[in-house]
C-alpha cells in the first residue's frame, strides 16, 4: 500500500481504486452499512428519513418546475397554468411539489415532537438540535417564498402581510421592507427574488442537513429509554434493520402523500388563490397556509405590533435555548411523570393555536390565543426548568439490551435477557 | 399603496368585526359524476355545459386557459374540434406588409374572448367585470356546487332589502348582490342531445363543464391515482414481510 493512500478492504479493483483515493465507498458503509444504531427505535424514528427523502422530491419536482415556470409577474399565473395543462404530466409534477410542502412539514414537525418527547436536544446532542433548527428556519423561508410564485390572491397578499412585519423594526423598520419588497409595494422584483431565493435556500437545507447528519453521527442518535449506549449488546447495523423499517415507513408516508396528489390535491390550498394576484383588491381572509397558523396566531395574540412580531420569532428562537432550559437529566418522558404529560398538552397547544391563526380573531378566539400563546412560552420557560428540578424520574433501566430489569414491579416476568444481538458480519 | 399596506397591517392587527355580516345561504348539492376516487367526467353532461357556455356564458365571460384542442377531453372529435375552432375569427399576425390580418381559428387557439380586455368588459359590463372562467370552479369555495347553487339562486329580495340598479339579488352570492343577471331559466337552451332543459338540469351541465375546464386533468388523475395507490399498497405489505424478516432474529 502506497502511502497517501486509504486502507480500503473493497473488493472490486476498480472501486478499490477509486476507494483508496476517495474512500466513498467506505464511508457510505461505516456510516450507513454498519452504523451501531440503538436496538430499540420505534417508528418515531423514522421520520428523519422520511424528511430526507422528501426533500429529495421537493428538490426534484422542483426543477422541474422551473422549467416551465416564468418568474414574471405579468406571466407568473398564466405559466403555472400553462404547467397545469400543457406541460406532460405538469399537474402531478405540480401537484407532488405542492402538497410536498406540506407533507414536509407534517413530517418535521412530528420529528420535532420526537425529539421533544424522547429529550433528543439534551446533552450531548444540543448542537444537533440546534441545527434541526436552522433548518426548519429555512424550511419556513422557502415555503413562504414558494406559495409567493404562483402569483395568486392568496401569494400576493400573503407576501404583503408577512413582508410587512419587518416594518414593526423600530426606525428602519419602512426601509428594510422597502429593501425587501425591491419597491413601494410586491411586485415584479418581489417574485423574480422570491424565485431566485426560493430555488436557493433548499440547497442551503441539504448542506445544513449534512451537518445535521454529520453531528448525529459523532453522537449517535437517542433512543426511546433515552439513556446512552452502552455496547454492541445494545445497538444493531443500520442496514439492514433501519433501512428496512425506514422502508416500511416510506411506504406508507408516500401512500398519504399520494392520496392528497391524486384525490384531494387542493384540500390544503386556498381557493381564491386560483384567482390572479390583484393589488387593487384586498380579499376578506388573508390566511396564511396551514403550518404556519400557531406561529401567525401568536403574532395576533399580542395586541402591540413590535411585540407581536418579537413573540412569534421568539416562539421559534426558544427552540434554540430548549437544551439548557430544560434542567432534567433524564432525556426521555417515559422516565419523567410530569414532563410526559406537558409535551403532549403542548402539542394540544399547538393545535388550539392552529385553530386560533384560521379562526377571525374575535371573541372567545382572542382569548383562546392569549391563552395559549401564554401557555406557549410558559412551557418551554417555567414549566421545562421548574420540573426538572422537582420531578422525581422513575428509575432507568441498565441498558438498551435489558430495558426491564430495574422497574419495582416488573413482577415475575421473563426477562428479554437473550435479546443480545448478532452482529451483522456482512452488512 | 402605502393605504393597501395600512389595511393589510389593520387586518393583521385588529380584530375584524362581522366581516361576515352577509352570511351566504348553504350551497345546494348535486351530484358528481367526478367525485370519488374512481370519478370520471360525464362527458354528455359537459358537453351539454359546453353548449350552455357557447351560446350563453361566452356572450361575456372569457375562458383564457382553455384551447379548443382541450374539448377532445369532453368527448369531441378532431372534426368536431376544427369546426367549433373555425368558427371564429382570431388575429393572424402581420402579414408581408406589417399589416395585421385574421384568420378563422385552429384547434391550438384558447378560446375567443368576448372583450378585447378587461377594461373593455367592465365598460360594456357596466362596471363590473365578468371573472374569467377556466378557472371559476376552482376559485370558488364550495366548487361546482357553489356554481350549480348561484345558478338557482335568484329570488326576490327579502322585504325591506334594496337591490341596487344593475345589480341583482342572489341568496348563494356573498353579499346577495349580484351583477350578473340571472344567465339562465328553464329551455334557455335547446339541447342538442333532446334532454329537457330545465334549470336544474343547465345548472348542473354548466357546472360539470366548468370543474372541466378547471381541472382538465382530472380523470387521468383519478385513474393514474388509484395505479399509484394499489402498487404502494403492495409495495408496503411486501417491505413490512421484508422488516418482520430481517428483524425475527431480534426480537
């Protein structure tokens, strides 16, 4: 072996060749081949796959629809029409980009739950969190941009009011939205940067996911006990236990997906975004789209501007601090008889929220959002530390690979001793 | 423009008052040859909406995104395609001389226009402009029922309610007032095919063909639909085999 070569032990000569100087190869198969994963994820753990691949499609689809796409905004409707019934198969390429917004957000957000619930973001996977972050910063940035190009009521006025929010920034609030906007109004610069931009930020995703995969696989990823790995006993080969489960759920997530493409493809859109974008009419509702209503209706709960504005990014930017304001040291709720019983009434928060953004604010619905925006920012900055140091974990078990055998009153059950794995010779 | 900024912010930030003070009546329901997953268009039926859309709705509302070639989609012939086609005259270009000429339409034109444009229309319309209709159905909440509704709408106001000069009242139109008069009545049309011609029997045709031109597509995209889901349906039962497999030695 010459020097300055890598060691690879691939077989084939000509792979070999290329491994010994750029050991791909040998990556993908420590990395994604034999990975130790922990033995005992639940489907939960699917759903970072399932957000990968999405991404993939989004990117995909997404190309292709900027080749029939016009970035103008005399032009912008007509040509998504022209994709709708002109270009082969433009509906479906269309129709998957579309509803893969959404789609990609029901997907990261249950992988946010899971990482909340299973205290993912905890020692020593703070920065990984962080990173999950960023990217559903982005995320958020591309899909506004995104619902823009259509150049619809909805995108035109949805972009008015979410670019005017900039305008709460004391003294060169006016000026930034104007720097925004490329003029007094959405317009013409607004779309091509918004096209522009909107085919940039995915690919800033895939490189923010790449750390994001990267920083897990230095730390190696929690697991439902949330207690760490304590040897071989308590982990299994990525492939093939975790490609074929990721499988299974990729199955049935692209079952979901294709149902909404094929037989409710507008459900989650607005109507009267088929109409073209007026700037002379305002319509009744400017409601934004579906994963963006709890973050638009904390904005309205708060009935002073700057802080409305400062509390919705707050809502977002609390997620960044979650690892050190949550003051347990047990990661995962199972242990946690308290904080088991917050992250899922925050979900129901969430939800309340939701319903607040698409509801007129009025009435019982004014009150409801204060109310659960309050309880919002409570949870994450009370309740998360306040519990932590008053909760009293259930105790944990030894090890992945026998996950019973401290519980009080496991009783005289068999113990799953045996489960030891196999290591994988050949993965 | 900075007042359309100020009623976005005040709609951001100010709780709206019975902004729907006007509540529409429900919708009436029909049903739908293309509901369903397995749901196709009832070609006849839109036919019969294509009839009412030429000899009625066409007198002044346009139908920009639709090409005379998309009727092979509704059940016409090629012929029948190049005759409806020919039958308007449509811009030609310029000819040697710069002069700009006519000539009678092909299958590839989009549907004639009544106005040359909008402001056109809204002046012959008396201010208000006749919306577009490739895309009515898909526009409006409530769909095809919304349009087989406002097409029976029309009945006398309510006492003590003023209608308007030139409008009309409609109790499926937000707001009732309407500036459309009533487009059609019982035998308004006479069927080409001999169906009695009532008006639920036009409403019902005219909004069939109306989700067609919003949605072309849709028959391809119920059964290519219902392929996708029967092979991902296999292929999750075959991976779930697959996963109990590789995990038996495991559990």
């Amino acid at each position: 072996m010459a020097a300055g070569l890598f060691k690879s032990e691939v077989k084939n000569p000509v792979l070999r060749w290329v491994d010994t100087r750029l050991p791909l190869i040998t990556m993908m198969q420590k990395e994604y081949g034999s990975f130790p994963t922990p033995r005992n994820f639940n489907y939960f753990w699917n759903f970072g796959a399932l957000a990968t691949v999405t991404l993939m499609i989004m990117i995909m689809t997404g190309v292709f629809l900027a080749m029939n796409y016009t970035p103008n905004a005399n032009m912008a409707f007509s040509s998504v029409q022209h994709i709708m019934r002109d270009v082969n198969y433009g509906w479906l390429i269309r129709y998957v980009h579309m509803n893969g917004a959404s789609m990609f957000f029901i997907v990261v957000y249950i992988h946010i739950f899971r990482g909340l619930y299973y205290g993912s973001y905890k020692f020593p996977r703070e920065l990984l969190w962080m990173l999950g972050v960023v990217i559903l910063l982005l995320m958020m940035a591309t899909a506004f941009m995104g619902y823009v190009l259509p150049w619809g009521q909805m995108s035109f006025w949805g972009a008015t009011v979410i670019t005017n929010l900039f305008s709460a920034i004391p003294v060169v609030g006016q000026s930034i939205v104007q720097w925004l906007w490329g003029g007094f109004s959405v317009g013409n610069p607004t779309l091509n940067r918004f096209f522009s931009l909107h085919y940039l930020l995915p690919f800033l995703i895939v490189g923010v996911v790449f750390l994001h995969v990267v920083a897990l696989h230095i730390t190696g990823s929690n697991n439902p006990l949330g207690i760490d790995v304590k040897g071989p006993q308590d982990t299994l080969p990525f492939h093939p236990y975790y490609t074929v489960k990721d499988s299974v759920g990729l199955c049935v997530f692209l079952l979901i997906w294709a149902a909404f493409v094929f037989f409710m493809p507008n459900l989650l859109g607005d109507t009267i975004n088929s109409i073209p974008a007026n700037p002379l009419q305002t319509p009744a509702d400017v409601v934004p789209e579906w994963y963006f209503l709890p973050f638009y209706a904390i904005l309205r709960s708060v009935p002073n501007k700057v802080l409305g504005v400062a509390l919705m990014f707050a809502s977002i930017g609390v997620l960044f601090v979650l690892p050190w304001l949550d003051t347990s040291p047990v990661r995962s709720c199972r242990f946690r008889p308290i904080y088991r019983i917050l992250v899922p009434l925050l979900v129901v928060d969430l939800f309340a929220l939701g319903y607040v953004g698409a509801h007129h604010p009025q009435g019982f619905v004014v009150l409801l959002g204060r109310v659960a925006t309050a309880w919002y920012f409570l949870h994450f900055l009370v309740f998360t530390p306040l519990v932590g140091w008053f909760e009293t974990p259930l105790p944990l078990p030894e090890s992945i690979a026998k996950p019973i055998v401290r519980k009080p009153h496991s009783g005289g059950g068999p113990i799953p001793g045996g489960a030891v794995a196999k290591p994988m010779e050949n993965a | 423009m900075r007042l359309r900024v100020l009623a976005a912010l005040a709609f951001l930030m100010a709780p709206l008052g019975g902004a729907n003070a006007q509540e529409a009546a429900p919708l009436l329901h029909s049903h739908w040859s293309f509901d369903g997953i397995f749901g196709t268009y009832d070609k006849a039926s839109a036919q019969r909406g294509f009839q009412i859309y030429s000899q009625i709705c066409s007198a002044c509302h346009s139908m920009n995104y639709m090409a005379y070639r998309n009727l092979a989609g509704i059940g016409l012939s090629p012929a029948q395609i190049k005759a409806v086609a020919a039958a308007v005259t449509v811009p030609g270009g310029l000819d040697d001389q710069g002069k700009e000429t006519e000539r009678p339409g092909r299958p590839s034109d989009t549907f004639k226009a009544p106005f040359p444009n909008d402001k056109a229309a809204e002046a012959a319309m008396g201010g208000a402009l006749p919306p577009d209709q490739s895309l009515l159905v898909a526009a409006r909440d409530g769909g095809p029922n919304y349009i087989y509704s406002l097409m029976q709408g029309y009945v006398d106001p309510p006492a003590g309610v003023q209608v308007p000069v030139g409008h009309y009242y409609n109790k499926y139109f937000p707001g009732h007032m309407i500036a459309m008069p009533p487009p059609l009545t019982d035998n308004a049309v006479t069927y080409a095919d001999g169906t009695k011609a009532t008006l639920a029997q036009e409403a019902h045709d005219v909004a069939t063909f109306l989700t067609y031109t919003s949605y072309p597509q849709l028959d391809e995209q119920h059964s290519l639909g219902v392929r996708v889901l029967l092979f991902l349906i296999f292929m999750t039962i075959v991976t779930y085999i697959a996963k109990r497999r590789v995990w038996a030695d495991v559990h």
